[in-house]
C-alpha cells in the first residue's frame, strides 16, 4: 500500500511541472451589459483567466483549492504548457516557439453612456512582445466587441502562426451549435448539432468573397438544442470579409472553447518591430430568452451602431439585371424608368453590361471587366443623361461595380497583366470568365480608386446608390507583387486594403447609398456592413427558396440589410412573390412592360404599402419568428414597432398541410390591438377570419390564430395596430 502511495506522489510530482504554477486567487474584475456580465481574473501566477460570461444572476465561480486549470485562459498562447487549442501562435525573433501572456494592467473608459471600452495588456516576461486585448461593451443591446493589437519590439522579426480575435471559454453539461452554410443559391442554411469532443471548425479558405459557402457567423446554445424563446444562447459574428475560422474545443473536461478570427491558412504573418497587427472584432451576445433574443441584440447594435446609416430608409428599388441582363441599350433603360415611375419605385438600379468598348464591349461575361468607361454604342449619351432622364421622372438612378476583377478579355488586362493574384509556372484559373485584382499593389489600389469608383461617381452626382460585386474567389493564392518570403502575407493584406476602398468610398461618397453584393453572398459580415446599407442575400430569387434563405439571415442581421426583390425566378403567384419579398427591403427585378396589367397593379399596390405603412415597421422594428419553415408546413415571423403600437405578421405556406396556432410575440399584453389582412388576392375578399376584429395583445400572445392557408405557395401579410 505504501508502495502505491509513493508512485502516485512520484507522479504528482512529475505532472506538476508540466502544468505549471496555476492561479489560488487574482484580481477580478466584470465587464458588463445591462443582461451579461464577462469576469476575468488576473491570478497570482501573472495569468489571465476567464471565471465567467453569461448570466449576471448565476452563482460566482468557485476557484479550486489546487488552483484554476490552464484550460480557463482567456487568451492562451502555444509553446509554454497550455496544450489545447491555443488563440495565439508565434515564433519570437530568436526562434522562440513559446510564448507566455502575463497581465500587466487594464483600463476601461466611457465612450458614452451606453458604450464602454476596456483594454487589457499583456506582455511575454522574457521578450519585449505584447497583445493588448479590446473589449467593446454595449449595455442596451448586450454586445461585446473583441479584438487584439499585436506588436513587439524584438530585435528583428516575429512570426505570427495563430491569431484568434477572441477565445471565451464555456461550461456546461452539452453545447448544441448552430451554423448557416450552403453553397451559391442556397445560402444561410441552417445546420444544427450537438458538439462532441474534440474540435469542430468551421472555416473559409476562399481568400476573396470567401463567405459563399458559409458565413462567418455562428449561435451557441448550452444544455439543449437552441429555442427560439428559451435557453442559454450566445450568437457569435466575425466583423472580416477574407477567409475566417471559427473553432470549438470541447476539452477532456467537458469545457468548452470558442475560438474565432481569420484563418491562419496559408496567411503566416511576419510582424516587424514596432508594427500593428490588429485582428478583426469578434462580436458576441448572450441571451436568456433562446434566439430570438439573440437576434433582436444583434438587430439593435446593428442599425444603431455598425450598418452604415442604420435608420435610414432604404429606397424602394427596380433593378433591370434579370429583366435584360447585357442585352440592352439607352432607349430601353429610359422606358424602365418609366415603368418604374408608374408603380412608385423610388429608386433605379442599372446593373452589369454598361461600360466596355469595341472587342471589349460588355455584352457578356466574357469581357469588358477592368475597363469602366460607358459603352458609347449601348448608352452614347453617357451616364449624366440617365441620371438626368431618372431626376426627371424624380427616381434615384444607381449603378453596378465590380472593381476587384478583370476579364482576360480587356484593355486593362492587356497593359497590366501582372495586376493579377495567380501563381507563377502555373495555368491561370478563371471563374466567371475573370481574374482578380491584387489590392495589395499600389498601384492597384489607386486604380481602383481613381479610374473606377471616383471617375464613375465623382462626374456624375446624379448617381445616389451602388451595388458592389465581387463574382469569384481566391484559387491560386499568389502575388507579383509581394516579395518571396511575403507571399503569405495576401489574403489579409487585400483584405485590410479592400475594407480601406471602401471605407474611402463611404467617407468620400457620404450621400451615395451602397449594396454589397458578391456572386450573392459571399460578402456577409459586419465588417463590410460597416461602409454598406444592405446586402444581396442570394442569387436565387425564387421566393419559396428565399423564405429559407432570408429566414436563415434574419438570424443575423436586421431586416433593412436584407435586399429583397420581385421577380419571375420559379414562376411562383405573384402574391406569394410579393409577400415574401416584402419581408425584408424591397424590390422589384422585372421589365414591366412585360408583365399583365393585374400583375402591374398588384406591384404598384405592394409598393405604395410598403412606402406608406410597413416600411418603418419592417426597417425599425423588432423581429419575431413564430413559425419556422424547417419544422412546420408554413413559416411564419412578425415585425413590431419599437413602441409597441403597430405590427405586421408574415406567413408563408411552404408545404401543403394545416397549420397550428400561431401566437404572436413582442406586443403590449394590456393594450387591444385590430388586425386587418393587408395584401389580399385581388379580386379576393379577406379569407383571414379575424379581419378588422379587435384582440387584446395579451390574448394574441397567449391564444394566437389560425392562418386561412393551407395549399403551398398561400401567404398572407396581416397588419396590427392599437385601436385609438
């Protein structure tokens, strides 16, 4: 017995070494919101810990007698005994592979009296290399913003492996995770799953647009798979448009890491002395009340702080792209702003196929990209004349770019074949019959500035929207431009340079509303939205595919982002068409002309509606989802108006099938609310049996009602509002 006693001391003693001196007590402190509280402590082994992030009300963290395992870091860095998925990798100058983060101090100020900013600095004690790590708290809309600066003063270069923008640690008995992934014209699928140990990632290595086949953004829900309205939930975003990581370590110990920041893949950095490197802002939210919760934070945050003048309008929009595609000329756009004069439109957005010359006209895909000026044989009276024929008939004209890319095929790619990312002693590969421009040339930047977006908008006024596209991503990773041992260095620095032009377009352009677009959406994280109004969520538009599609983005990101149009994609009812689009911001995609007149008149009628009544709400309010299209034969969400006054509810028949009750959310239990179908078929009376009744908010919540549809591609709108 005394034996067995001394080989287990014996292995003690071994062991410990290995994990190192571990924190007993420390200083703590909180960052809070008004419905979250992140505590980190300070330990006496110099070490940053997390003890907490989530519920203000749970009971504190209990610190272990033997001291707090290494597994609870806050932000671990490889090579001196953490030996799980660290958030920072580095070789130091001297070819150091460790590296130790010791808190030296932290300091939080006010922004204003809803935002506070905290930075915590940490330093290797050995080598002159810091972190200092940013944490951004929005009270009201219980955000927390994360990033890191990296910077050292060794004597000669660092290189960075690994470099996670945040890492906050879990713990519970089962983590479920939620993602939207899906490749072009299915976008934002939603994937649920229960984590299991080991690591799960979900990652982009597309470099450029990299977001087509899943977006950077993630919902974490603890001890049971995520509800709507109930449970622990934390939704999870990466502000970046290059390729990104997001990984989630269940330990040995059932806990639970949450790494997210770019993808260390081919992106090895190396940091001169005195150099920044600074990491995009992870941004989280923690919710009591499941997913919905969740959203409705993000939404908020969203339209009063990052989305590019969040509470402003967006414009009514006809768009000609899937009415002529290439193929049209200056007397034909002209009679489309009448076409969308008549229905109300406010605002014209000519797409793809109006610059390019000669041999290199754009009459296809296949040329013409690189070289922007207007095609004098489509449109010979130039750009100021559409602007001016649209002011005329009091629309707003706007216009397609696509300033990254370039067609083998063209003016530019002949002068400048080296302005492109392709790799040497390799074919060239081309998607969508173009290249990319390697926004980390200098000279490639000034272009792009200077003789594309400048030189289109700056002559023209007139022009009062953009839809920027990007329509291939990253195969061949490689720079003329970049030296040999920098080559790693492109995906982010054409990143970095990339959200430079357009933060130049947006500062330079103030009164220019812009659309990011990108083969769909391949751009869609809020570091992009921060220069942009909205997005195109897809390039289907089939409207029984968007019910999904959209649903899956207004987990996300607010109503007002989400660019919804009218077209013929499927060749679904009008009605049903309309409805759906009219979740979101709205637009039309067809040539009018060509429509019937009932079919005109139910979209002159959709459009006044939105103007007039659902706009505000539907751009302002707070999102609820009631029914979801995964789960039930008809997908059902409502939109309520920050005072609580006035509503409107969707519902979309997905499948045949009766529907249950659908109960409402978010209105005001004590006020009486009448309910009115807003968008019936024409020539219909309302089938909505509640129809001008007037209903309690807190009998709608508790008793709800049945739907009047039961046939798939049945939809109704049914507007709410507080009986005077």
């Amino acid at each position: 017995m005394m034996k067995r006693i001394a080989l287990y001391l014996l292995f003690l003693l071994v062991l410990y070494p290995l994990r190192g001196q571990t924190a007993t007590e420390g200083k703590i402190f909180k960052i809070s919101t008004d419905h979250s509280n992140l505590i980190l402590m300070a330990g006496n082994d110099n070490l940053l810990y997390q003890l907490g992030y989530g519920d203000p009300d749970a009971p504190a963290y209990a610190i272990p007698a033997r001291g707090i395992p290494r597994e609870k870091e806050f932000y671990p860095a490889a090579g001196n005994g953490f030996i799980a998925e660290p958030a920072l990798e580095v070789v130091h100058a001297d070819g150091n592979t460790s590296t130790d983060l010791y808190y030296q101090n932290h300091e939080t100020e006010s922004v204003d009296a809803n935002i506070d900013q905290t930075v915590i600095r940490l330093k290797d004690p050995q080598y002159s290399f810091y972190v200092d790590f940013y944490i951004r708290s929005y009270k009201k809309e219980d955000i927390l913003e994360m990033w890191t600066e990296i910077y050292h003063q060794e004597n000669g270069n660092v290189t960075l492996y690994k470099y996670a923008s945040a890492s906050p640690v879990f713990s519970a008995k089962e983590y479920w995770l939620t993602q939207f992934c899906g490749n072009y014209k299915r976008e934002a699928t939603i994937v649920e799953e229960k984590l299991s140990a080991g690591i799960k990632i979900l990652d982009s290595k597309l470099g450029v647009r990299a977001h087509q086949m899943r977006i950077p953004s993630f919902m974490l829900s603890l001890d049971r798979v995520a509800d709507e309205d109930e449970g622990e939930v934390y939704a999870g975003s990466l502000s970046w448009p290059g390729s990104f990581q997001l990984a989630f370590d269940l330990d040995w110990n059932n806990g639970l890491r949450a790494l997210s920041g770019m993808n260390p893949y081919m992106s090895t950095y190396i940091l001169e002395k005195d150099k920044k490197f600074k990491t995009p802002v992870s941004i989280w939210t923690y919710s009591r009340l499941g997913k919905g919760q969740a959203s409705r934070n993000l939404h908020q945050w969203a339209v009063n702080y990052t989305v590019r003048d969040g509470r402003k309008d967006r414009p009514t929009l006809l768009n000609n792209w899937e009415a002529t595609h290439c193929d049209f000329d200056e007397k034909k756009i002209v009679s489309l702003f009448d076409g969308a004069k008549e229905i109300g439109i406010e605002l014209f957005l000519l797409d793809d196929g109006w610059f390019g010359n000669g041999e290199y006209a754009r009459d296809d895909d296949k040329h013409g990209l690189g070289d922007w000026a207007p095609d004098i044989k489509k449109l010979p009276s130039g750009l100021s004349y559409l602007c001016k024929e649209a002011a005329k008939r009091k629309i707003g004209f706007g216009i397609w770019l696509e300033p990254e890319m370039v067609n083998p095929k063209s003016l530019l790619f002949e002068k400048h074949p080296d302005w492109v990312i392709t790799q040497p002693k390799r074919a060239p590969l081309y998607g969508r019959n173009q290249l990319i421009l390697d926004l980390t040339r200098p000279e490639v930047q000034q272009y792009e500035w200077e003789e594309i977006i400048d030189k289109t908008l700056r002559p023209n006024p007139g022009i009062s929207y953009v839809k920027w596209d990007a329509n291939r991503y990253v195969t061949q990773p490689g720079s003329s431009y970049l030296a040999p041992d920098k080559q790693s260095h492109l995906l982010i620095d054409y990143n970095n340079n990339l959200l430079g032009l357009m933060k130049k377009t947006k500062d330079q352009f103030p009164d220019v509303m812009m659309m990011l677009c990108a083969g769909g959406s391949g751009r869609t994280d809020y570091g992009s939205m921060q220069y942009f109004h909205s997005f195109w969520p897809s390039d289907n538009t089939d409207p029984l595919k968007r019910v999904f599609i959209q649903w899956g983005f207004s987990h996300l990101f607010p109503a007002n982002t989400i660019s919804a149009h009218v077209t013929r994609m499927g060749k679904r009812p009008m009605k049903f068409t309309i409805d759906v689009a009219l979740s979101g911001a709205y637009g039309v995609d067809l040539d009018l002309s060509k429509v019937t007149t009932g079919e005109r008149e139910q979209i002159r009628g959709s459009v006044e509606l939105y103007k007039k009544s659902l706009r505000p709400i539907i751009q302002q309010g707070d999102l609820y989802r009631l029914s979801s299209p995964y789960e039930n034969p008809c997908a059902s969400l409502s939109y309520v108006s920050r005072d609580k006054t006035k509503a409107v509810v969707f519902v979309y028949q997905v499948e045949d099938g009766q529907n249950g009750i659908i109960r409402l959310k978010g209105l005001d239990p004590s006020k009486e609310y009448t309910l009115k179908e807003l968008n019936p078929e024409p020539g219909t009376s309302s089938a909505f049996d509640m129809d001008a009744k007037t209903v309690s908010g807190e009998e709608l919540m508790r008793d709800g009602f049945s739907p009047s549809c039961s046939k798939q591609l049945e939809s109704m709108v049914i507007g709410l509002n507080i009986k005077n």
